[in-house]
C-alpha cells in the first residue's frame, strides 16, 4: 500500500471517530463571526473588549507537544492567516485529547476563543472551544516545496492556487482584467449581450470549429469561434448601435504558449463608425485596462519592452512583408511565396494550402520581429472575408489589428455592410473549405440576408484572454484558472 493510501486510510479511522462521537464532520454551516482579516485589523478592539469569537478556516500548521499546540488557520479573506494558541487547561483533557486524536493539517475547523497577542508578540486567538466544519481525507503537499511539476499544478489547480499566493493574484487580476473592460465599454454607452454558444453556421472568423450533435433538434452543430459576430452585427441591423459581450469560445486548433481552445474573447460593435474611430477607443482601452488592472503602462513581455504610453505605430501589410521576407505578396506566385517559405524555415500545413495561407504564414512570420504596441493595416481583401474594402483601393481592407510583442493582440475592422459583396466573398469562402481548407469561413444564408435589410456603417472589434497572458508575461495555459488537460488515471482508494 502506498503511503498516500496509508495516511487516508488512517484519516478514515479519525472520520468514523468523529462521527462515533456524535459528531457531523461535514455541517452544512459555519457559526463563525468574523473572517480573520476582519479579526486582524480589528484586533485592538476585539482584544480590548475580551469577547469570544469564532473563527473557522483551514489548519495549515501544527506545532508543539505535551499539553500546549499551537496552530495556523487560513481563510480565505485576504492575509486571512493567524495563529491558535490550544491549551488543554482551557479546553478541557477530554477535548484536547480528542483534537488531538482526530485532527490533521488540511482539516477545516472552528475555533472559538479570544485575541490576545503571543509572547512573541503575534496576534493570536486562544481557544476556548473548536469545532470540526470539513475532514480532509488526502494530505496537502509539503508547505514549503508545494507541488513542483507543472502538470500536476495545473491538474490539481485548487492546490496550486492554495500554497502559491501568485497564483491567486494572478486569478484575481484576471477578474479586474475583464470587469475594468467591462467598466470601459458600459461608461461608453456599449450595452453587453449575450449571443448563442451553438450554431448551426460557425461565423466571425477563420478557425476550425467543435462539431456536436443536438439530439433533440437530430442536427449537428458547431460551438461557436467568434464572440457571436455575426449575431452582434444582426443587432445592429435591428437598430443598436454599440453592443459588446464577454464569453467564452471554442477553437478546435494546435495548443501552444499562444492558443488555447477553450477561451474567453470579448467583441464590441459600434455603429456609425469607422475601424480609424475603432482605433483611437481600442488604444484608450487598452490604455485603461493595463493600468487599472496592474498599475503601469509598462511591461517586459519575453523578449520584447512595451510602453503603451508611447505613440502607437501603424503598420502596412504589403510593405512590412516586403520588408523582412523581399515578398511581394500583391505580385509573386504561390510557389514563389512557397519558396521564400522554405527558404525562411517556416514550417506550415500543406492541407489544403493555398496563397491566402502562405501569406497568412508570411506574416506570421514577420510579426514575431515587431514590438509594439501598433496596428497592423491594409490587409489583402482575400484574407477578411468580413472587412469593408478600402475606398482608395479595393485590393485591401479598413482592418485593423493590434500588434504587441509579436503577436496579433486584438482584431478589428470597419464591417462590410454590401450584402452583394459579402455573399461573393463567402463563396469564394466556401471554394477555399470545400478545397480542403478547414479554417475558411463557412456561407452563411441568414446573414447575408440580414444585410439585405440593411446595416449602417459599424466598427467591430474582438481581443482574447491572449492579451492578459502576455501582459502577465506566462503562457496563455497558466493564466487560466482550470486549463483542459488530458485526464488522469484516477487514484484507486480502499
């Protein structure tokens, strides 16, 4: 038998002591009256009027011997730590044996009892009284060595997140990530929606969707990969004029520092508005959320320094290419480009390869050369089926996307609101998927004819959790708080 199976097995036997006892070793409340923050920072008050509190919080430290033990309690209000003074002289023989029979470290209890401060001087709460309130039946790692590989920190997160306070800053800096965006967006006059996860036609972007069946309707769908574009832009014809939504959507792609398949985007809409509007609000944004949500505006991300107070560059597609490839992506052939590919090193996927992707790649390859933060303009019109065409020439987009630390860090254009045009580009769409590529959007009818009745002018634009990784300068997986993992083989217990 392992030693893991040893020690639950020996947790086991205290779990039936307890109830033996009478005792429900899982309430479904706790009587405490403060949270220990709270008894923290009114530890001058509480320890002058001697009144008894109960606090109830995990034990994470036991110490001592004979008929004095001293613990630690955790909670989990901020700084909610503090240490427990038991003597068996005040909690009777009887109680101090059976606490000390049936308790372990993991264990959740309460402790009733007064503040008073240690000889050495730390704020303390003397037990009078303690209660069971959750049995742990598995032992927390090692406090000072946590877990250590980082599959198992990810697979056993709520551990992870337990003994390592970075992790959950980074949790809770993620909450003010997207409730700041939130903030901005509202104080703007955007109005937040909600749009379907399951589609019958995925749209708003090129990426291979998760098919599923519907069992009652006997159709298969597709979880959404765009944060309901298409859906959004319908709003706009049915009269709003500034719509955002926050949510999760699901990419069926490679998993890398960068991409993830289960993530969360936010897309804003905005009508009477053009992608130069949609610029300068995403740069104030931008701006706005970095600075509230970690106070500066500067960050070191990989390789890369990054001030967003600096003046943003915009950069040309076409002339960046040329630039770090000698590509002329309007001019050279596909096996022209294919060679530079090689050429390069640039690994790419041959199913169902086409110009659009080798220029995709192209770019790709040069974006990771550009630091930021700047936009990307004047994409080619083949690679946004979904951007209004540039007035001055047709053979680009009004597209924009932000470029931070070699990577694309949010996308946005000016929304092709021609039903003609959009149905043509969809088909030539369709040609692309049904040639093998699997990232081509797919026609969408409804849409179209949704156009037909007619959109105004919109800016739309879509970042993904993406960009909160970068600024927290980790791979994408670890910012998030319970990633996908390939499961385990389950632990076998007697």
């Amino acid at each position: 038998m392992s030693t893991i199976d040893e020690i639950r097995k020996v947790r086991l036997e205290k779990l039936r002591k307890i109830e033996m006892a009478g005792l429900n070793p899982y309430p479904a409340v706790s009587q405490r009256t403060h949270a220990i923050a709270q008894a923290l920072t009114d530890f001058a008050k509480l320890k002058k009027s001697a009144k008894e509190i109960i606090l109830a919080g995990r034990i994470m430290a036991q110490r001592g011997h004979g008929a004095l033990l001293f613990l630690n309690i955790q909670d989990g209000s901020p700084s909610g730590n503090i240490q427990v003074i038991l003597r068996q002289d005040k909690i009777g023989e009887s109680g101090f044996k059976f606490f000390t029979e049936t308790m372990d470290i993991g264990d959740f209890v309460e402790i009733k009892g007064a503040l008073i401060e240690s000889k050495t001087k730390e704020k303390t709460i003397e037990a009078v009284d303690f209660k069971i309130i959750a049995k742990a039946l598995l032992p927390l790692p090692e406090k000072w060595h946590g877990l250590q590989d980082t599959e198992e920190k990810l697979r056993k997160r709520y551990l992870d997140i337990l003994f390592n306070p970075e992790v959950k800053q980074m949790i809770e800096k993620r909450a003010v990530f997207w409730n700041t965006m939130r903030e901005f967006l509202i104080d703007r006059g955007f109005l937040e929606v909600e749009t379907p996860v399951l589609e019958v036609t995925t749209g708003g972007a090129d990426a291979r969707p998760f098919v599923t069946h519907h069992n009652a309707l006997d159709i298969d769908i597709f979880l959404r990969i765009s944060m309901g574009e298409l859906w959004q832009k319908k709003l706009m014809v049915a009269g709003f004029e500034k719509t955002f939504e926050i949510g999760r959507q699901f990419r069926n792609e490679g998993m890398d520092a960068e991409h993830l398949q289960d993530y969360t985007q936010m897309e804003f809409y905005w009508a009477y508005a053009d992608y130069n509007q949609g610029m300068e609000l995403v740069e104030e944004m931008y701006k706005f959320v970095a600075k509230k949500t970690f106070g500066t505006l500067k960050f070191q991300i990989g390789e890369h320094s990054i001030d967003f107070a600096k003046k943003w560059e915009k950069y040309d597609y076409q002339s960046t290419v040329q630039k770090y490839t000698g590509v002329d992506i309007a001019e050279d052939s596909l096996s022209e480009i294919e060679k530079a590919l090689q050429k390069l090193g640039i690994e790419y996927d041959k199913k169902g390869f086409n110009k659009n992707r080798a220029i995709d790649n192209l770019w790709k390859y040069c974006r990771k050369k550009i630091s930021g933060p700047g936009f990307l303009i004047n994409q080619p019109v083949e690679l946004s089926p979904l951007a209004k065409r540039n007035e001055k020439d047709p053979s680009i987009t009004q597209k924009f996307q932000v470029i931070l630390a070699g990577s694309e860090m949010g996308n946005g254009y000016s929304e092709l609101n021609d039903p003609i045009d959009q149905a043509e580009r969809f088909t030539e769409q369709q040609k692309l998927r049904e040639a093998g590529d699997e990232e081509a959007q797919m026609n969408d009818h409804d849409f179209v004819e949704a156009l037909e009745y007619g959109m105004p002018p919109t800016c739309g634009f879509g970042l993904s959790e993406r960009l909160f990784s970068f600024l927290m300068n980790k791979p994408a997986r670890e910012c998030q708080i319970f990633p996908l993992m390939k499961p385990n083989t389950p632990e076998k217990f007697n």
